[in-house]
C-alpha cells in the first residue's frame, strides 16, 4: 500500500503535476493561435512573441510595484502587472492590425501570404522585446515559492518521496481554468461572442446579416492579447523569462491548436494537454515508478524511459505529423489545414 | 610608397629586439555568453599584466604591450572565428590570450592560430580533447586538462564519502569531456555513476531532465554545466522537485552568481576550481585590489597567460610568433629564478641579461605535456548560504 502511495507521489511529482502546469500554458497560447484562425483565417506565427511581449510588460511593471513597495504578500506581485502587460499588449496587437494586417485584408491576400507576413512582424517583435529588456533571463518571481515543498511533503506524510507544489503552478492552473470559463462564457453567451462565432463560421453569411467586420477583428484582437500577456506571463514566472524561449514554445503551442482542430477553441486546450502530457510522460523514466509497482523481482535494471529529454521538442513533431497524416482536421473537428 | 612601408616593417623586423615597437596582444574571451559574469575579471588580468609590462619598459628595448579585446561569444565557433580573424589580419595582435571556453577555442585553434601561425594561451579552456589537438607548438594552456579535474573530483567525492552520483553535463565540448573524464576516473575508484546525460543550455524548464535524473537517483548530483545558463537551471529545478538537496559543482559553477541564486538552498555542496594557495596567488588577488575580484575564477590564469605571451617574447628577443612559441615552455617552467606576480619587470630584465627565469606566477604556473597546466585546484563547500574554501589540492 504504501509502495503504491510512494509511486503515485513520485508520478504526480515529475509528471502529473508539471504536465499540468505546462498543458495550461499552452493552453492558453493555442487559444489564441486558435482564435485567430478562426476569424482571421492565418496561422500567426507572430504569437509566440506577442506572449513574450506581454510577459515583458508584465515584468518591467513588476519591478516598478516592487520598488514601491506593492505586494500580493504570499502571491506573486506579478498577478497585479497581468493587466497592464494586457493591456499594452492589445496597444501593440491593435498596431500592428492597423499598420500591417489590415492592409492584406482588404487585398483579400491568400492566408499563405498572411502566414509570411506575420513572420515578418514575428521577427520585429522578437527583437523589439530584446531590445527594451535584453536576451538575458530575467527573474520576477516573488512570495511564497511552494504551497507545499517536497522536505514538507515528506515530512507530513512520512512517504519516503515528496511531491512539491510550486505556488506558481497553482496560480497557472488556477488562472487558465478561469481564463478558459470566462472565454466560452463569451464566445457563447454574449451577443459579440456569437457575431464572432458566426463570423467564424460563414464570413459571407455574417457580414450579410449586418455583423461589422471591423469590430469582431477588434474584438479578436483583444481577446488574443489577454490570452497571450496571461500564458506568457504565467510561463515566465512558473519557468523563466528569456525572449528567446517564446520563440521555442511555438512549435508546441501550434502542434496543440492543430491537434485539438485549429479554429475549435475547445481543441486546443484538450491539443495543449495532449501534449504536454507527450512530452512529459514519454520522456519520463519510469524506472522509480516501476520500482514502488512491481515486485522486488522483477524490477527494472534500466531507466525505462523511452526517448531521450533531448528529444523533447521532437515529441510534439511527432504527434503534429500523425494527426495531420490521420485526421487533418484534429481530434475535435476544426478546419483543416 | 607601399613598397618602402614593406621595406622598413622588414627591416623593423629583421632588427628585432633593438627597435621599440607596439606589440598588439589579443583577449579573446566571451564578453556574451554562458560565463559572461567571469570574463570581466579575466580580462581585467590580463590588461593588469599588460600595464605592468609596460610600466617596467623592459620589454624588447622599450616596446609596449596593448590589448585588442574580441568577443568569442563562448559558444559560437564562427563568430569567435570571425573574430579571431579580425584581430590577427586586420588588428595585428602577435599572440593571443584565449579563447575561454573550450569549443571555441579549438574552433580559433584549428582556423585561424593554426593558418597565421599565432601563439594561443587559453586560460580557461579544459577539455582533454585540446591535449591531442594538431597546435604546431603553438597553443598552451594556463588551466589544467579536465582529465585532471576528473581526478580531483573523484578524490573529493570519495573523501566526502559519496559513491553513487548523478552526472549532467552542458551538451558542449567542454561538458561532454569533463563528464566523460569523471565518469572514467569516478568508476575507476570504485564509485557507480547512475546517468550520465547532457543538458541543453538556455531552456526555460529543466524538470523532464531533472525527471530522468531523479529516477536513476544518487547520493549527489553533478551539475557540469555553466552557471549563467542551464547549470543554474538544473539546479533549481532539482532543488523545487527535491529531486536532490546536495550538488558537486565542477569549475563552469563556481561562481558568486551561484551563492547569489541559491543561498543556504545548496549548503553542503561541494566543488572544486582551479585555484592554487601558492604565495603568487595572495600577492595576485592583493594587486587587483578593488579593481576586480582577483579570487574569480580563471582570472589569476588570465594574467599568467598573459604574461607567458610577454616573457616568451623577451626570451626569443623577437614579438615573431614563430620564433617565440618555442621559448613559451622555458620562461614557464624550473630551472630559474623564481617569478611572482608583481615581479614580471624583474623578470623580462632578468631575461634580458640572460639568467633563465621559472614563471610561478598567480597559480603555480608549471606547464607539462603539450603545454598545459599540472593543475592546482581549490575544493569549496557551501556553509551556511556562502561559498567557503574546504582545502587545495
């Protein structure tokens, strides 16, 4: 019995917990890729730093309110610069539409040509933010680190394994779960949540019944900063903040926007899960598991672990190239690529 | 007019010793990059050695050393070419004080040191690979060989009475040597190394590493990386999952960066770092004074390269590469009169007089093998949330 409680504390230590954290991260940058499929109808690579952009501000705030003195005592002071970093987010999104997006539109330009642009401001994004805050890693985080740490774990329980709980990864589980419920509340219950859906759907059919294509862009556009200041500030505290890091993370969050069926925001959280569970559990040796499972006879000599960490990003490829081979529209139906 | 230019450099050079001349010295080091909080300090020595130099104007008949600082960025082998290039054709420089760390190094080593004849001391560059490495006489280093550092880290393992670890090592030149040298000498002694795997610098999140790390287990983990990058990365996650509480930090983590980021977190750690309790290194730390950490690492290596560069040439009479590599060896080891820092105008007057010189310098410089340092290390233990020296060896 107890060997079972120490497996199953050793599994939510270096699995469950971190993959859960991790999934609600991209979660939230797979909405918003998601989102703009959806209704802008291109893939925007930009979003990778448009997260990084708003983690950015959300730091740069951050200090400011820690030279003043503000805190949130055992919470992060970053939760109180989330705001900000959204709202100048949106500034800069808005912008951008203005100066580069919107000009496409109403040539009517292909998507693929769009996907190329947004490269485009993907690159004068990334080396905005490196230029306002630098390449470097840049720490943030304050208050309480852990709701419970693995010396206290063991301690009260007496189990012969800990299970931490980072303070960080409550609060990013926690706030996705929020973030997520007040976005269906309003793509399903507020009439411009429904004008968006319906623009979604049939642009043609929805500008006929007087919806005002500017406006659900803006409102789009909107949306998209939230999620993206919100997941790139959460994962900047719960990891670290680097600019470059964001650039990495896109391949995950799209591999999960697609998986879930890009243009279904209830895809991509089940896609952001999906692979962030992959990624952890694949390259997790299950060797300490196994160990507290299986009789002393047959325990495993080797690591049992069945790809190399290296290989991480490698895993997210993978499931990409088979859902796209199998079912190209994704496990949830969206529009396929 | 361009033909009288080459004619007088000619004969400038072929009356050697006798003209004054402003000899051009590189420092290649990674001002960015993975040990960019160390360079600073080892930069700093190596233009205190160059000052003193030309404080004494002793060398080659009132000649003056000056530096040429180029960025080897620590990991980018073509930019640290490039650069490497740049200071050798179009500054000039007659020797080279780098690079730092050990990618690059063989990178400037085999591209550029070896094709334009230049002498190379390395300060800090410790894969073993280097001892092998094709030099033409021409590369020297003032650390030791990891092979080395494999040796002692065993010894203070063992003596702490650890004998099962985990090893994790930056995925470079410089992490894959020093690993593999460890696991050699630690398995040799006896000791069972569990997992040997690489890390790749510049993640946001180390938790599936420390994931793989923790189900093989070990009394202590090994963390071979840098501790601007990854290396600290590791060590924090280790520390949040309490995958492992204690570590054993090779020389890319010794560092006041280290205490500053983890504190009492890593209290009853240990490590090691080249370093020497030789008089040399008292008198070495005392004239760098408040201008720089003279006790960071590599800094006190920084200066003995340095001045290496500058006595070979007063020896060989000639700032020639090509005739001074050979006196590198001689100026640097017994028999001699002894040198300490502080004392190279001594030493290139000596030298000039012809009495045979043995360069102790800040670290107890003796050169063996294809000229690379015997190496002395000072072990360090954690106490208390600061970094304490436990003994030399």
């Amino acid at each position: 019995m107890i060997d079972l409680l120490n497996a199953l504390v050793v599994l939510s230590n270096y699995v469950l917990i971190p993959a859960l954290a991790y999934g609600s991260q991209l979660a939230l940058g797979a909405l918003g890729v998601t989102l703009i499929y959806g209704i802008l109808r291109f893939s925007n690579f930009a979003h990778g730093d448009t997260m990084a952009f708003g983690a950015m501000v959300t730091i740069l705030v951050t200090w400011l309110f820690q030279g003043w003195g503000i805190s949130l005592g055992p919470l992060p002071t970053a939760l109180l610069a989330i705001p900000f970093g959204i709202a100048a987010t949106a500034a800069l999104l808005l912008t951008t539409d203005q100066l580069v997006y919107r000009f496409y539109r109403q040539q009517k330009a292909a998507p693929v040509i769009l996907v190329i642009v947004s490269m485009g401001v993907m690159f004068v994004m990334n080396g905005l933010v490196r230029f306002i805050i630098g390449p470097n890693d840049q720490r943030f985080s304050d208050g309480e680190r852990f709701i419970i740490s693995a010396r206290e774990f063991k301690k009260i329980t007496g189990l012969s394994e800990g299970l931490a709980f980072k303070t960080t990864q409550g609060i990013t589980i926690v706030t996705a779960v929020i973030v997520v419920i007040a976005l269906f509340w309003f793509l399903n219950r507020t009439r411009t949540g429904k004008s968006m859906r319906a623009f979604s759907d049939n642009e043609d059919l929805a500008l006929l019944s007087g919806i005002n294509p500017d406006r659900v862009v803006m409102v789009t556009w909107l949306i998209v900063a939230g999620l993206a200041a919100t997941g790139g500030a959460l994962y900047g505290l719960d990891k670290s903040f680097k600019p470059f890091i964001y650039l990495q993370l896109l391949l995950p969050i799209f591999a999960a926007a697609v998986v879930g069926g890009l243009g279904n925001p209830l895809g991509a959280i089940a896609g952001g899960f999906v692979i962030a569970f992959s990624e952890v559990l694949i390259t997790y040796p299950l060797k300490k598991v196994l160990g507290y499972l299986l009789p002393d006879r047959f325990e495993p000599d080797t690591l049992v672990q069945l790809l190399s960490t290296d290989y991480k990003f490698a895993v997210s490829f993978t499931i990409l190239i088979i859902v796209l081979l199998f079912r190209p529209t994704g496990l949830f139906k969206g529009k396929s690529v | 007019m361009r033909k009288l230019l080459l004619a007088t450099t000619a004969v400038a050079l072929s009356a050697g010793a006798v003209s004054a001349e402003d000899i051009k010295i590189g420092v290649i080091l990674g001002f960015t990059g993975p040990i960019e909080s160390l360079t600073p300090q080892m930069g700093a020595a190596a233009e205190m050695a160059m000052a003193e130099v030309n404080a004494s104007s002793a060398l080659l008949g009132g000649s003056t050393v000056t530096s040429v600082r180029g960025d080897s960025t620590c990991i980018d082998a073509g930019a640290a070419t490039a650069v490497a290039e740049r200071l050798i054709t179009s500054d000039g420089v007659k020797g080279i004080m780098g690079a730092d760390c050990s990618g690059v190094t063989g990178a400037i080593l085999s591209n550029v040191a070896l094709a334009n004849g230049i002498v190379m001391i390395s300060p800090s560059a410790t894969s073993p690979a280097l001892s092998t490495a094709e030099d033409n006489g021409l590369f020297f280093r003032t650390a030791p060989s990891d092979a080395r550092q494999g040796v002692v880290m065993t010894d203070v393992l063992l003596e702490e009475g650890i004998d099962t670890v985990a090893v994790t090592y930056t995925n470079n030149d410089y992490g894959k040597g020093l690993a593999d040298s460890f696991q050699a000498a630690f398995e040799a002694a006896g000791g069972t190394v569990t997992i040997n795997a690489a890390h790749e610098d510049g993640k946001a999140d180390y938790s599936a590493e420390i994931g793989a790390l923790a189900a093989a287990g070990g009394d202590r983990l090994v963390v071979a990386g840098y501790v601007d990058q990854g290396g600290s990365g590791i060590v924090r996650a280790a520390l949040d999952s309490g995958a492992f509480d204690t570590f054993h930090f090779p020389d890319g983590m010794i560092s006041a960066k280290l205490v500053e980021n983890f504190g009492s977190d890593i209290d009853g750690s240990s490590g090691q770092v080249p370093g020497t309790d030789s008089a040399g290194a008292g008198i070495f730390a005392a004239m760098a004074g408040d201008d720089f950490d003279g006790t960071s690492p590599f800094a006190a290596e920084s200066y003995d390269a340095t001045a290496l560069i500058v006595l070979a040439m007063q020896a060989a009479g000639s700032s020639d590469p090509a005739a001074y590599k050979d006196k590198v060896m001689e100026v640097a080891n017994a028999p001699g009169l002894k040198i300490q820092p502080g004392q190279l105008g001594l030493a290139l007057q000596a030298v000039a007089a012809g009495i045979d010189i043995d360069y102790e310098g800040a670290t107890a410089v003796e050169l063996i093998g294809g000229g690379e340092s015997a190496g002395n290390y000072r072990q360090v233990g954690y106490e208390g949330g600061a970094e304490i020296t436990v003994k030399y060896r």
